[in-house]
C-alpha cells in the first residue's frame, strides 16, 4: 500500500474509488489482495478489449508469475471459445495454464450461441467449482463439453441440456462424449438435462457425466441430476443409458445419481439394452470394483427388444461371470424404483431380461442395500425368459452383507414368459454362498409359465413352481449349489399355483418357510438350496 501512495503523491495522479476500497479492505491480507489485484486487472483488460482496443501491452514489472496469472485460465465466454480453438491447435491448451499446469475456470458461464463439443483435450481442467452452462443440439458421433476426452476434469459443474438427434452411432455424456485411457473426470456434477427422441439409430451410448470409457479411467466422486430420456423408436444397434456413465471399463467410486433414467423402443434389433441409475454397462471381468455409490432416482426400461435386456438401480449389468476375475458391487445403495415395463415385449418372440435393486447382471455383491421397488409390468410369449431380484437379477458369485427393503413384483401375467422372481436373487447361474444378508420385503409374482424341468419335493409334490418365485432366490440352475448360511427374512411370498391362476400367500414373518419357498425352482435334481443349522432367521431389520 505504501508503494502505491508514493508513485501516487509522485505523479499527482488520483486512483478509482472502486480500487482505494479494494486497498482497504485487504491491507492486512496480502493473499486476499494479490487474487483482488489480479481480478481487478482482468476486468480492466477485459474492460479495455470490449471496448476496441486492438491489444494490450503487460509490463511485467520483473514478476512474471503476475503477468501470468492475469492471463491463465477461463474468465469469460470469448476465453472458452479461445480456449476450444486452442485444443484443436495444442491438445494440452498450454496458454492457457497457470503455474501448476492447470487450465482453470474462473467464473461461471453460460455459453450465449450454439455449442460445438470439444475434442481431444490431454490438459487438466479445474472446473474451480463453477459452471459452465450450455445448451447442445445435434447430431455428432461424440457429444458433451468435451467430444472426447484424453486429459483429466475436475470440479466441474454442467448446466443446460444436450439433446441428440443422431441416427447412427452416438456417444454422449455432459462432460465428455467418448473417454481416452489417460481421462479422469473426478467431482464433476451434472444437472443439464439429455434428451434423445429419434425414429432410427445405430448404436448408442449414454450417461449424465460420461457416455463410453476405456481402461485406464479414474471415475470418482460425480454426481448427475440431469433427467436423461432417450426413445428410439426402430432401433439398430445396442444401447447402454446410465446416470453416470454408459459403459465404463474401469472401477467406479463415490458416484451418485439423482436425475430419472428412461429407456423405450418400439421394435426389436435382437440388440442388448443396459438401462442403470449409475452405470449402464461394466465391462467383461477384469477385477472392475463400483463402490459407494448410490442412485436415488427412478430407474425404467420399455422396450421390444428380442435380446439380453438388463436394468438396475446401480448397474445394469456388471459383467461378473468370470468365474477368475469377476467384477464386483460394494457398499452401493439404491433409492429408487426400478420398473421393466414390458421387459421382452409382445411383438418379441424370443429374448431375456435381467433386472435387480442394484444390478440386472451378476457380480459380487458385498454391502449392498437397494430400498426401491423392483418392478416387472407387461411380458412377453414364445421363448422369452425373465429374471428378477431385490439385489441382482442373476447371480453366480457369493452375496455378503446385502440387504433389500424394495418389494419385489413380478406382475407380468403372462402365460408364455419364464419369470424367475427372487426376494434377493432371480437366477442362480454358479454355485455361490448368502452370508449375512436380510430381506425385509414382499414377494409377488403373477406369471403363470410352468417351467417342466423343475422337480417337486417331499413336502410339496406337484411343486408350486408355475411363477418360479421364492423368498431368497428365483431359480437354480442345474447342478448348481446354493449355500445359506445366514440371513433374516420378514415379509410374505405371493405366487401363482396353478394355470388357473390361483395364488398362494407364504408368511415369513414369524416362521421360516419350507425350503420349496425358500427358492422358486430348482432346474434338476441336481440343483441345491443347503441351508445351515440356523442360518435364517425371521426378523425385521432396520432400515
């Protein structure tokens, strides 16, 4: 301050009001004056610029590192539009950095014209908090903020909407469209809104933070609360729409979404379809873990498609097959209803679906708790096969520590569609344990297929196993083991007995069940549910 009182008495020159307070404020704060002195100059230049001046002369005053700073960064809508031009020229947008080698955002911004997605920045974008608003509509291969992304984005903050109206493949995500191995996107939110409504597409691929990854993705700590709708009414290729990412092939942690998830078709491709209120699909067994994560939004998939159709409140379908490296769910929580509205449609002769509180695939499953309602509406006929649980519509490794609080209702009603309904777990496709687990829910199922191959008991000859839905688990598959060892179960079994359509009513509230309730089907004589002495328990469990 006494330097700048002395060239002033020395010049007789007078200071701006606005910048003697500036002084003042911050006299005993020298950090906090120098980030006011550097604003104050950047809206003099900006002040300058805006007005005609063709360019402006920085005299750096031997500090560089303050000429700099007035010039890293992003301040403005034309600096963001420099900023673009500048990727396409230096992938890494080195002018635009500050000392640590970081592009920043400095202000929030909504973008006034049209955005064109940005492709192939390898720089570190710190979104500083900020937002940057904008509003997208076109047709491009790879859409969001970023087109494709090879660097890192962090504390960033989208607004707006994106709406696709490509008819080939599409590749769409509010901070990047298409992920490189070398990008990270760590504690972005969205809450721009992605619309898709088209009479034809190829390939497509969806998710409110990131649309596809690759390996090598860091994924951490975002959250969407962007509505994200897509309606293709005859499509050609696959489709993977998710709250965060579309396809991932990396762990994923600390990710939430809020905003509603809906998926339809009107006719079938013979195309697979991931619909999830955070991943839509994880790629084949490496080991992927998607942890801490929770979905609080509805989660609901229509569609005609004759093929393996999945849909869960976490992850629709999470690859864990792989009996070596399998992928696994931990610590993850479902808020939201999950509904398949006419999951394999009439117009459907042949096809599967898989759906579940958290996942519609298998996985392990460790500390997992879906509170949301699994639904399944409509049906299918010919070959169509159906798979429904509280946790997971499929499962083939050991469950522990997950609960479900979420109904679970099989009300397809349909003559024709194999629907295995489970309390937990749909399908029981290896031999896995259920440790530490509860069930604290009802059970329906209306369907009205009898599945041939499964074998009645001692207890229960003619086997009530028309709508295949027990208490823990749907069905077993041949030769496969299912161990019990412990869990709680509370609430009641609703299933079809007969064709007639007639329903039994199951209470587990105070006495556990025989064990032909325990499970809906078992496939052969060779398929097991083993329940250890003790091991189940019928109690309430907080929620």
């Amino acid at each position: 301050r006494s330097q700048i009182e002395r060239t002033v008495s020395l010049s007789s020159a007078s200071l701006p009001s606005e910048f003697t307070r500036m002084i003042s404020r911050y006299q005993d704060d020298p950090a906090s004056l120098y980030d006011a002195g550097i604003d104050y100059a950047v809206r003099q230049l900006r002040d300058l610029i805006e007005g005609g001046a063709d360019g402006i002369h920085l005299y750096a005053m031997n500090d560089a590192a303050v000429a700099a700073k007035v010039y890293d960064g992003i301040r403005s809508e034309a600096d963001l539009r420099a900023f673009a031009a500048e990727v396409a020229v230096d992938p890494t947008a080195e002018r635009f950095q500050n000392a640590a080698g970081e592009v920043v955002l400095h202000t929030d911004i909504a973008v006034s014209e049209a955005w064109t997605p940005i492709a192939g920045f390898a720089g570190v974008l710190d979104g500083n908090g900020k937002t940057l608003t904008v509003n997208y509509s076109g047709s491009d291969e790879q859409a969001g903020i970023f087109a494709t992304l090879d660097g890192t984005v962090k504390n960033l903050r989208v607004a707006g909407s994106f709406t696709t109206t490509a008819t080939a493949k599409v590749t769409l995500g509010a901070v990047a469209g298409k992920l490189g191995e070398k990008a990270q996107i760590v504690g972005c939110t969205n809450t721009a809104g992605i619309a898709m409504n088209v009479d034809a597409s190829g390939t497509t691929v969806i998710g409110g933070i990131f649309g596809q990854g690759a390996a090598g993705n860091v994924i951490a700590d975002n959250t969407n609360g962007g509505r994200i709708t897509v309606r293709r009414k005859t499509p050609g290729d696959a489709a993977a729409v998710a709250g965060v990412g579309g396809w991932a092939y990396s762990d994923v942690t600390g990710c939430v979404n809020k905003g509603e998830i809906r998926y339809s078709d009107e006719v079938s491709a013979a195309k697979a379809v991931y619909v999830g209120g955070v991943l839509g699909r994880l790629d084949i067994g490496k080991g992927y873990v998607v942890e801490d994560c929770r979905n609080e939004a509805p989660v609901t998939l229509a569609t005609a498609q004759a093929a393996n159709n999945l849909l869960g409140g976490i992850a629709a379908y999470a690859n864990g097959e792989n009996r070596d490296t399998p992928n696994t769910i931990r610590n993850c929580e479902n808020r939201g209803d999950v509904l398949a509205d006419a999951p394999v449609s009439d117009k459907a002769k042949t096809g599967q679906a898989r759906m579940g509180g958290i996942c519609g695939g298998t996985a392990v499953f460790e500390g997992n708790t879906n509170y949301g309602k699994v639904e399944a509406r409509g049906g299918g006929k010919g070959a169509s096969e159906f798979s429904i649980g509280g946790i997971s519509g499929m499962i083939a490794h050991d469950a522990t520590g997950c609960r479900n609080f979420g109904d679970v209702l099989n009300n397809t009603g349909r003559e024709n569609l194999l629907a295995h309904t489970g309390g937990l777990f749909g399908w029981a496709t290896l031999a896995f344990t259920i440790t530490d687990c509860a069930l604290d829910a009802d059970v329906v199922s209306t369907t009205l297929y009898n599945y041939d191959g499964d074998k009645g008991t001692t207890a229960d000859p003619a086997h009530e196993n028309s709508s295949c839905a027990g208490i823990l688990v749907g069905r077993i598959k041949s030769k496969i083991e299912v161990t019990v060892e412990s869990v709680k179960i509370y609430g009641k079994l609703t299933r079809t007995i007969n064709a007639e359509g007639q329903t039994r009513t199951i209470d587990f509230t105070t006495t556990v069940p025989a064990d032909n309730y325990l499970y809906g089907a078992l496939q052969d004589a060779a398929s097991k549910l083993v329940v250890e002495q003790g091991a189940i328990t019928c109690v309430s469990t907080a929620k």
